[in-house]
C-alpha cells in the first residue's frame, strides 16, 4: 500500500527545500500532502492544506495574526492549529508519517505537531537546531526523529539536498516499515540508570513476562525520562515502576540531563499505580564536557564515559530531595507505594566505591520516612535497591495490587 507522508513548512520562504524534499519522497513510490505554515507570505507550491485553513483550526485568521504585530506570538498560535490540524488529519486517515523542517520557528512549530500524533505514527523534524539544548525535554514526543539541516538556513545546495534526501527516505522507510504498539498486554513502565549502577531490572523483567506483562525499561538520561513521563501521563502503563530518579533531582539542581519539570507526576495525573524507589537519587549528572560547578569540586567524583559524569550530594540536599520527593508523590491521584532501599539506592555508594557515605544515606533515608508519613504509603527494606530482597518486595506489593484489582492482571496469550 502507498503510504502518505504529511510535510509541513513555511511554503513562502521555504519553497523550494520543501518542493524538493516532496519530490524525493514521491520518486520513491510515497505519496505526500503538503500543509503550509507560513503566516506573512503566500505559498509559491500548490499545498493540500493552506495556512488559512491552518489558522482557522484555533479560530482565527491570518489578517488577524498579522494585525498581531508580534512574530512570536503569531506563529505560536499558528504552532496551535498547525498541531489541530495534523491531529485532525491523521484521525481522518489522510497520512501515515509527518515530516517537517525548520529553523527555530519552524522547529517550535513543529514539536507541537509531532506532539499531536499517538507513539509509533513516524515524526521527523528536520531542523538546523537538531540536538541543540534550546530543545526543552518536555516539548519532544516521546518516538520523534530529529535530522540536523546542515547548510539549510536559505536555499538548495549540495550540503541542503543531501540532508533533505536522507530525510526523505528516512520518514517514507519508516512509515512502511513501522510495526505500532499494539499493547495486547499490559506494559509496565520502568525506570533503569543503565544496568551496571541499577541492577534490579535483571530480575524484575521475567518475573513480570511470565505474569503475563510487556515491560518497557527507560533510561533515566533526559531523554529517557521524558519519554517515560510523556507515556505515563497518556495512561499506555498498567502501572508503573520508577525507580531511577536521578532526573528529578537533576532538575531540581540545574542539571542540563533532564527529563523536564514534571518528572515525577505523569503516573499521577493519569491515576496510573505506581511503585517507586529512590534509585540514584543521591548523585547529580554532568555532561561528560561540562565543568563541575564550584560547590561540587570538593564532592565524590565519578567519571561513567565521555558523554556523562557524576557526583554526590552532601547531607543537606539529600533532605532536601527527599522532602521534595514526598511533595511531588503526595499529589498523586492513583495508588502509589513507595520503596526505600535503607541499604544504598546504587551500586556506586556501597563501601569502597565513590559515592559510599553513610551519614548521608541515612539522613535521606530518615529525611524519607519523615516526609513519606501520613501522605504517601511506604514500605522500608534493610537492603540494597539492587540486592534480591528489594525485587522480592516490589513482586510481592505488585502481586497484591494485582490481586485488589488495581492493577489489571496480565494476559499470558500472545
């Protein structure tokens, strides 16, 4: 079957890139549908969708974006029907993967639409501030692709066309090939820091296969979290196990590795059962590039690669992150049961590695257990969190909410 690729760009100023980029895709055997983003000018290409229609899905005009006299402020309410709109046709059935291009408008534009679509509809962003920290975590959708745009700020040229007939093949490949989630059982979302510094995961993934769950396993490195999040607060989990937080306290310290401000509450908001442990949550991470700040120089140091790094919090933050867990948990609207590990919440602090203090953990684990009461349901183990006895009880606390009901039971046939 022809697949249909949605291409969306500033038809005024962008003609021609986006001319040739809907060529390739249709020299390939696909099908596009052009819809034009463009606010000032008019488009020089015939589109399927034209910027009025675009502006007409959030009820308004282009006369009155224009009269605006604000460019920002204009396009972020283009951005807003623009996403209406891609959600609308692909309800419709009208394509099977978007594409679209940019500098930082058409970028901003963009994650808005890609936003839109459901996790396994094809995304790709081809951008000059691809992988740029301008990107917060929180605006990418949790399955986009993003292509940088090389040499692509104004015109075609060799460096232009190479980016752009990559990016073709890539989005109009990848709606021909994509197999979406089906979720015929029900996926249990967890939370992983690797699996040299948190190990329970080794454990845990067969014992919930063989109850009969998919588990997707996250990486806590930014991206991962937010993904994460973005699927927990959409509901796709039957519940969720997140244990590696270290994303929430990097927020909480300025860290460039985040995952964004609502780390910590997309279970909550969708009244999603959560489990959930402190897991990494006594170390901060660094870019593997970035200078340590000042008031860490004197800290335990770990060096994980070229691309990360770590160290420790002092007893003060640790309560203060403990306080702050306790707060974000509190507003949880579904069952949520929290897990301290009293024994080390990662494999660097146990006795002889880096991050081994034993007067911090134990002000966080007391700080915990002080916060948790009245507000959040726990239960405290005298081990390790990547020990036996912590998975044996988050089987045992997962088999009961299984048992109540609050969790649905899982599904063995395939």
């Amino acid at each position: 079957m022809k697949k249909t690729i949605l291409v969306i760009g500033t038809f005024d100023t962008k003609a021609a890139e986006l001319a040739y980029l809907i060529e390739r895709i249709e020299a390939q055997g696909g099908a596009t549908l052009a819809m034009d983003v463009s606010i000032l000018g008019d488009a020089t290409f015939p589109v399927a969708v034209s910027k009025h229609q675009v502006a007409e899905a959030v009820g308004t005009t282009i006369p009155d974006l224009i009269a605006l006299g604000e460019e920002g402020e204009a396009f972020e309410r283009m951005s807003a029907g623009a996403a209406v709109m891609t959600r609308r046709l692909f309800d419709e059935g009208r394509f099977d993967g978007m594409i679209a291009l940019g500098g930082t408008m058409g970028t901003d534009l963009a994650l808005d639409c890609a936003q839109s679509l459901p996790i396994g509809v094809p995304k790709y962003l081809v951008s000059t501030v691809a992988g740029s920290p301008l990107i917060a975590a929180e605006r990418m959708a949790a399955d986009v692709q993003f292509i940088l745009w090389a040499g692509g700020l104004y015109g075609l040229n060799p460096l232009c066309k190479s980016s752009l007939s990559q990016a073709a093949g890539a989005v109009l490949g990848a709606a021909r090939a994509v197999e979406a989630p089906s979720f015929d059982r029900p996926v249990i979302g967890m939370t992983s820091l690797g699996s040299s510094c948190l190990k329970y995961m080794k454990r845990l993934h067969p014992e919930l296969m063989k109850r009969g769950y998919d588990v997707a396993v996250f990486h806590t490195t930014g991206m991962g979290g937010m993904a994460f999040e973005r699927l927990a607060a959409e509901g796709v989990f039957a519940c969720v196990m997140d244990f590696s937080l270290q994303e929430f306290v990097n927020v909480q310290h300025g860290s460039l590795v985040s995952a964004g401000t609502d780390r910590l509450s997309g279970a909550g908001r969708s009244r999603t059962p959560q489990l959930v442990a402190p897991g990494a949550a006594d170390i901060l991470d660094l870019a593997g590039w970035q200078d340590i700040p000042d008031r860490f120089k004197d800290r335990p140091f770990h060096q994980h690669n070229r691309l990360i790094k770590n160290v420790a919090f002092n007893v003060e933050e640790r309560r203060h992150l403990a306080r702050a867990m306790a707060e974000r948990l509190a507003q949880a609207g579904g069952a949520t049961h929290f897990i301290l590990p009293k024994g080390g919440i990662e494999e660097w602090d146990r006795p002889g590695e880096a991050a081994h203090d034993p007067e911090g953990l134990a002000a966080f684990t007391a700080e915990i257990e002080a916060a948790m009461r009245g507000r959040v349901e726990m239960t405290a183990l005298d081990c390790h969190i990547n020990d036996a006895e912590f998975c044996d009880a988050v089987l045992a606390k997962f088999d009961a909410w299984v048992a109540e009901g609050i969790v649905p039971a899982g599904s063995i046939a395939r």
